[in-house]
C-alpha cells in the first residue's frame, strides 16, 4: 500500500497535516503512531525502531525452533527490546515467561506501553545487554544495532530513528561479541541463540561463537529478499 493510501486508511487526525509531514520525510508509521507486526498491533515513535518484515521472520523462524528444540515452558531473554516486538510476539505464541532489556528507558515505555495493549506479561529491565540479570534462559534473542557507521543507509531511516538502535562499533559486530562473551553465565545448560544480522557479517559473528561457544552448532538463514539474515546458535542436537 502506497503511503498517501495507508495514511487515509489509518491516520486519524488532519489528513493535510499528516500528508506535510510525509512529503517532509517522516516515517508513515511515525506520523499514524502504529504498524502491525506478527499479528500485533505496536506503537511506534521516534523513541523506537519501525519493525521490519525481517524481524517478523526472525520472530517466526524463532517460534518454529522452540517448539522443534523444547517441549517445556520456556525462559526467553529479548537483548535490545526497543517496541516489544519480538517479545510480545514470543509471548503471545509460546508458553513462556519473557524477559526483556532496553539501555533506553524511553523505548522501554513504549514497550510497557505495547505489551499492556496485546494483553501480555513481560518483564522489562533497564539495562545494558544483561547487566545485573542473575536468572538463566533457554532462548536468548536478539534485533541488536549492527550498521557500521560507514554503512549507506536509506535517508528517511537515517534522518529519524534512533541511532542508538541502529548504529554499532566494531564494524556493527560489537553487540554480537558483547551478548556472546558471558552469556553462558545466563544460559540454561541446553539453549538456544536466536539473531538478526546484517547481510555480510555471518562469517565475523561466526569466529567470534567460536571463541566463546565452540561446542554449539551454527545455522544461518536468508530472509526472503535472499539476504543472509538470521543465526541460531545451539547445543540441543
């Protein structure tokens, strides 16, 4: 749906004011103040990321997993929460107790916000990564930044959503080696790690499971644009 159209069909306010602040270059889904994402309905502003379709098929690719891998009520980590959107999914499909951390308090009142209007009971912290969690998961999931600062990046996503949640050092691998290098004192004896990547960093996250989870197996997806896209990291054979 063209954006002018997805404006008449869902913005409630004054359609010519809505219609200015498009032609200026604001996300339709910022300017309405809601996008659909994995049979939710999610605030969005500029506090948070717009969901993308990918991470709707990280969500999906995650869910098919845990039931294949568990067959017990299962403790869920969601790294970098931003809107909820993974998390309220997770819990909204699986029986599960989902926990979920954001470094931004404003994005994690968004979050409080979505998970109270899809009617689901997540447990959100402001932390860094899992700074001061002491409880132990089977699922760790996680959207984290990965751009490179570098990276040529579409102007409407550049010009308005939070760079704190779209930008990473290291080459945009530092979150990855961050969650990946003391996450075993926050993962149950059998696990699974769930991620969203960038289309050329399989290979680099790849050594750096290597150096901190050797024993686990690897698996790498394409999204349905063809582009390397998720990563699951596992010990359960």
């Amino acid at each position: 749906m063209k954006d002018i159209d997805y404006l008449k069909k869902y913005y409630k306010g004054d359609i010519d004011e809505a219609i200015k602040r498009l032609n200026n270059k604001e996300p339709v889904q910022y300017i309405v103040g809601n996008v659909d994402f994995y049979n939710c309905n999610l605030i969005v502003n500029k506090n948070v990321l717009i969901p993308r379709f990918e991470t709707e098929e990280l969500v999906d690719t995650t869910i098919n997993k845990i039931k294949q891998l568990f067959n017990k009520k299962v403790d869920i980590l969601d790294i970098g929460t931003g809107s909820g959107a993974i998390a309220i999914s997770l819990k909204k499909e699986l029986d599960s107790n989902v926990y979920a951390t954001d470094i931004s308090k404003e994005a994690l009142e968004v979050a409080k916000e979505n998970a109270n209007k899809n009617d689901t009971v997540i447990t959100f912290i402001n932390t860094n990564i899992y700074d001061g969690i002491d409880n132990r998961f089977d699922v760790i999931i996680s959207n984290p930044p990965y751009i490179r600062y570098d990276e040529e990046i579409d102007p409407i996503v550049k010009n308005n959503e939070p760079h704190l949640a779209l930008y990473a050092d290291d080459n945009g691998l530092y979150f990855y080696r961050e969650i990946l290098k003391n996450i075993r004192f926050i993962l149950k004896e059998k696990y699974l790690i769930c991620f969203e990547i960038g289309e050329s960093q399989f290979e680099d996250i790849k050594s750096i499971k290597e150096q901190y989870l050797p024993e686990a197996k690897i698996e790498l997806k394409k999204d349905l644009q063809g582009r390397d896209r998720m990563l699951f990291i596992t010990n359960i054979e």
